[in-house]
C-alpha cells in the first residue's frame, strides 16, 4: 500500500471538458508562418539539389 492510496482528498474535476488537440484550431497568421516555412524548405532542398548537379555531385 502506497502513502497516495492513503490520502482521502477527492480530485478536483473540471465542469467544462479539456480541449482536445483536434479541436484547437489556429489562428489565420499561424497557417500564414507553416505555408512560408515549408515554402523556404521547399525552395532550399531544389537549390541544394540544382547546385548538386550542376556540379556534378549527383
């Protein structure tokens, strides 16, 4: 028997259930930040991969 199993103090519950991770949406300006990173990602990996070739790496 463990000293939590002992305590007799009831767990607070919440009236108003927890969001879930499905249920958050972002804000417009966040999609905005995701769109421009994968763009500069996508653009980087296709100037490292013309660079590649051009030079004969590949």
């Amino acid at each position: 028997m463990s000293i939590f199993m002992l305590s007799d103090t009831p767990a607070a519950v919440s009236a108003e259930p927890a969001q879930t991770a499905a249920e958050i949406k972002p804000a417009m300006s966040e999609w905005g930040e995701m769109a421009l990173t994968v763009m500069f990602t996508l653009a980087a990996v296709l100037f490292v991969s013309f660079l590649a070739v051009v030079t004969g790496l590949v």
